[in-house]
C-alpha cells in the first residue's frame, strides 16, 4: 500500500506539472509561432510529440530493474561524454546563439548536457554505493567521481554551458556529501570551484557583463531580467488573468523556454507562484519518501540524485526568473519547451518510479 501510494503520488505530481507545461507552452508561445510559422499552436504540437516521446521513456524506464544501473554505470559514463564530444564535432553540432550545445538530428536537435547530466548523476550514485567506507579517502573514494567530473565540464565549457556546469557541480557536491564524504574535503572543493568559476567568469567578457548586470540591472545583459521582474510585478496578488500577460509579446526573449515562469507568474500573480512552489516541494517530499524507503543504498541514494537533478533544476530556472540568480539559460523541467530536457525529466521519473516498487 504504502508503495503505491508512493508512486501515484509521484505520478499525479508530474502529471500536474505536464498540464500546466503544455498549458503555458501554448499560452506563452502561440503568438510567436503565429508570427513564424502562421499556426498558433506550432510550438504546442511538438511539445505534445516530445511528451508521448517522454512519456514512453518513462513506461520503459519503470519497468527496468534499478539495480541494471549499477551494472550500466561505465557505459552511462561513456555515453554522456560521447554526446558531449559529438556536440563539438563539426557537422554534428548545432550552433545556437554563439553556442554549439545541440546535436542536429533529421527529426529534432537533442541537447547533450540534458543527457550527460542524468547519465552523470546515475553514474555517481552507483559509484558512492559501493564506496560507503572508501568515499572518506580522497585518493581513494574521492577523487575518481571528481576526476570524472572535471572531464564532463570541461567538455560543457567548450560549448559553452557555465550554467549546466555549474548545475552540476552543485549536483555532485550535494551527491558525494550525502554518500559520506569529509566536511573538510567539500570545503576544499568548494573554495577551488569558486576560483575557478571567477577565472571562467573573467576569462570571458560576456560572462562577466552577465554578472555585473545581474549585480546593477544594468547594460544589454539585464534586459531579460527586467522584463521578468517586470512580469512578475505586474501579476500581483490574482494576476492580469490567463492569456494576458503582455510580457509575452515579443518583451520576454524565451517567454515559452526559460522565463516561462514569469509569464506564469505575470497571469496567476503570487497566488500562481505560491502554487508552483507547493509542486516543487510535493515533489521533492514524495521523492525524499521513495528515497527514505527504498530496500538499499544504491536505491536511496538513486532516488535522491534523480530528485534532486529535477528540484534543483527547477528551483535554479525559479530563482533566475526573480533576479536571486544570473541568468544560466536553464529551462524548468515539464514547464519549458524543449524535447530534451522533458524527455530526460520523464526518464528521471521512470527510474525513480521503479525505486518506489521496489520499496521496503
């Protein structure tokens, strides 16, 4: 009983964050793709398409024993850096912006660091499963996982991505803490990560303009943020009603991808965002009761990491829209529009989902 209570908590969870993702897809999208493609609902088609794509994922994904992954951790690893170096491969890679982050395929372009980040994650779970003694050794326990890492970023920062690089250096942080590792050693990561994200931060001037006008407000930089604060300012405490926000007319940059929130929040007002938050914490708490109950380690740890990758991607995109982080071209899992990253969030679930049967 208390197993399925589990997942069908977990699955009316998600399946209220799809609604309200193809709902605000086409609400934030419908005039911009009018204006593109002259169909309104352009944009909502193919998120439709991604979801039954993602929702597949999900089916297949329930059904495979969690323990496999312990057995697939290698190739996992091998994966995620294979798309990643293929991101870079001329004729491969799809240039966005000034960044090469997508590989072009005849049906859609597939974003590599969504992909990495899950294989990473379940990689390193698999890994601190098996080192509940070791992971206080640096040498030892340590320093492979961070080895490994140190790989994966370096490989995003080539494409650019500092955003999903520091995402998931938060993710491992958190991850090799929670498997057991020194105080002392995560102080000694965190003040070397912090070096080297200011020297990544100087070494490139439109990191460092992002920063300051995040900072000040400011500059070219800050136009995206503005616009948000301003959504979130004009929805007050109800709202300007559903359909109307008028940051979505060509204002807000990536009202349907990244600050997808802020036009939520421009129409449904605090009570709106109120009501978001609670999605967010419902999901973290059902998937803190999986990872409570789950039968060993590895699950625990699984089904942690894999809530964890979802909840701190959410709350990162949430915190970026009100102005407590930099901008990080970070989309909010179910909500934003993009076949990558819904189809990994749906996997994500379908892990977990297998965790949650399991459980004791």
């Amino acid at each position: 009983m208390y197993q399925k209570r589990n997942q069908i908590m977990l699955l009316g969870v998600v399946g209220c964050f799809l609604c309200l993702g193809l709902l605000m897809v086409y609400n934030a999208s419908s005039i911009k793709a009018f204006h593109l493609s002259g169909q309104s609902g352009f944009f909502l088609s193919r998120q439709v398409v991604y979801a039954l794509g993602g929702a597949a994922l999900l089916s297949v994904a329930a059904r495979i024993d969690y323990h496999w992954w312990l057995k697939l951790r290698v190739l996992l690893v091998l994966a995620g850096l294979a798309l990643l170096v293929l991101v870079l491969v001329p004729g491969f890679g799809h240039q966005v912006k000034g960044a090469t982050r997508w590989i072009k395929t005849p049906f859609f372009n597939l974003q590599a660091s969504e992909f990495c980040k899950l294989c990473f994650i379940v990689y390193l779970c698999a890994y601190l499963a098996g080192k509940e003694e070791k992971i206080r050794d640096f040498k030892k326990g340590l320093l492979p996982p961070l080895l490994i890492f140190a790989l994966y970023a370096a490989l995003l920062m080539l494409e650019p991505d500092f955003g999903s690089t520091v995402v998931l250096a938060a993710m491992t942080l958190v991850m090799v803490f929670v498997g057991g590792a020194r105080l002392k050693h995560l102080i000694g990561l965190i003040a070397v990560g912090g070096v080297l994200g200011a020297v990544a931060i100087l070494h490139k001037g439109y990191r460092l303009a992002r920063l300051t006008s995040f900072l000040s407000l400011t500059g070219r930089g800050a136009y995206q943020l503005k616009q948000s604060l301003i959504a979130y300012g004009a929805g007050g405490l109800h709202g300007v009603g559903a359909g109307n926000s008028a940051q979505k007319l060509f204002y807000l940059p990536e009202a349907y991808t990244d600050f997808i929130v802020a036009v939520w929040a421009e129409e449904f007002g605090f009570v709106g965002v109120l009501i978001l938050v609670a999605m967010i914490l419902a999901l973290l708490l059902v998937g803190l009761k999986i990872a409570g109950s789950a039968p060993d380690r590895f699950g625990r740890l699984l089904a942690f990491g894999l809530t964890l990758f979802l909840v701190l991607q959410m709350t990162v995109n949430f915190w970026v829209t009100l102005g407590l982080l930099p901008t990080k071209g970070l989309t909010f899992p179910f909500l934003s529009y993009g076949g990558s990253s819904l189809c990994v969030s749906f996997a994500a679930i379908g892990v977990l989902l297998n965790v949650a049967r399991q459980a004791g």
